[in-house]
C-alpha cells in the first residue's frame, strides 16, 4: 500500500532538523506543520501515516498527534497513527552499548535528555538504571536541558565522585550536546517499521491507532497516582472502563 509517512515531534525531539536529515522523512512539530502533509496526502489519493517520534516517554505528543489527525481525517484525508518511533526496550538496548563501548575509554558517562515532565524524566531515570546493571565500574548521571538536575550540575557531581574522563551521550532523540543515542540507519530502519506497523494494522485490522493515541497519556500524572487517599471513595466521570 502506498502512503505518505510523517515523524510528529514533540518534547524529546529538540533537534527536528537533524531528525530529518537522519531519517529522510519529514518532520513535522505541531498541527499547523502537519496540515499541507495531510493535503499532499488527500491529493494523492494515499494514506498519511504519522509516527509519533520519540522513545515512549513524551505520551502528550503521542495523544496531541492523535487529535491532529482526527482534524485531518474530518477534512477527507485517510489517515493511520503508527507506534512511538522507538520503544523503551529498544531504548535502553542502546544506552547498554553505548555505556559498553564508553567503559573502554572514559570512567563516567552522563546521559543527557531533553526535557518532557517530571514523570516522563522519571521514566527515563528508570531505562538508565536497567542499562546500567553490569557496568558497576562506570560512574552514571542522567542530566535534563531545562529542568533539574542540569547538565552542569550532573558534570560537577561527576567530578566530585571522581570521575576524570565523562562521555556525554544523549537520551532522547537530539543530535547536540552529546552523542546520540542511535545510529542515523537505526532511525531509518525504525520509521520504516512504524511505518509498515501502521499501515498492517490499518489494512488488515482496520485500526487507525486513533482511539489508542488519544488515551496514550490518559494514565499518566498525579491524577491516577491513587496513593494515600486516606480510605475515602473516588469516582471518575470518563466514558471508557477503569480498573484500579
């Protein structure tokens, strides 16, 4: 099946440019972007596919997708929204060879992400922790552009546990301030599975990934964290079913 595949960028892509370049897809950053794909795609009779890019953590991007291509889909255009463009197995897969290949040079390695929220930057917290198991000898800290602790805070709390020689390795999808994280043929590789993912479930299943995109942060928050609630009951006024 033919169809036009566009990479929607959000909060772990501060480089969109460099994405493009590495993927040869484009790239788009909001609905506005997406809107002459979308015409490009109605005009040629194909199916637009949209791969939210990232590696699973920015969930909002994933449901702000699906929203955009609910517009595009009323305006006449058939559209399908593939998976996260990287998973987090695959994610921390690639944290564990770079942290393998760093050990042979350097005696610390700072993982270094873009922002997203306080519990997307926690789940990334977690994938360096797995990647790290077996590499006791390194020294690890994970540092965040525009949030806490940052990358200068990280370095110097490197140097003070000692480390002299600091690989800096991205964690998300940038290309500055690091190492990235995959191989430019890794990427393209990755979107033309996402790509082909999408358009199967589409065909054969006639799942447009919609509904699933606009509840992919529906779980995420302080709103569904039901911790300590003191014993009192709750209730949730959604349309769908919620087991807690």
């Amino acid at each position: 099946m033919e169809s036009l595949t566009v990479l929607y960028a959000g909060a772990e892509v501060p480089t969109p440019a460099a994405l493009q370049d590495a993927t040869g897809v484009p790239v788009v950053t909001g609905p506005r972007d997406l809107a002459r794909h979308a015409e490009q795609a109605r005009t040629q009779d194909v199916p637009l596919v949209v791969v939210p890019a990232g590696t699973g953590r920015a969930l909002t991007s994933v449901t702000q997708a699906a929203q955009a291509l609910q517009w595009a889909q009323r305006s006449g255009t058939q559209v399908v929204l593939g998976p996260s463009l990287i998973d987090a197995t695959r994610a921390i897969a690639e944290m564990r060879r770079h942290l393998r290949a760093a050990a042979t040079s350097h005696d610390g390695v700072l993982f270094r992400a873009n922002t997203v929220d306080p519990f997307a930057d926690a789940e990334l917290l977690r994938r360096v922790r797995l990647a790290q198991q077996f590499s006791e000898d390194l020294l690890v800290e994970v540092a965040f552009d525009g949030s806490w602790p940052s990358p200068a805070t990280a370095r110097e709390r490197l140097g003070l546990l000692g480390g002299t020689s600091v690989a800096e390795i991205r964690a998300d999808l940038g290309a500055d301030g690091g190492i990235p994280l995959f191989r430019p043929s890794s990427l393209a590789t990755a979107v033309q599975r996402a790509s082909h993912t999408a358009l199967h479930l589409l065909r054969d299943h006639h799942d447009d990934g919609i509904a699933a995109g606009l509840l992919a942060d529906h779980a995420t928050g302080f709103a569904h964290s039901h911790g300590d609630e003191d014993g009192h009951a709750h209730s949730h006024a959604h349309s769908h079913p919620h087991h807690h």
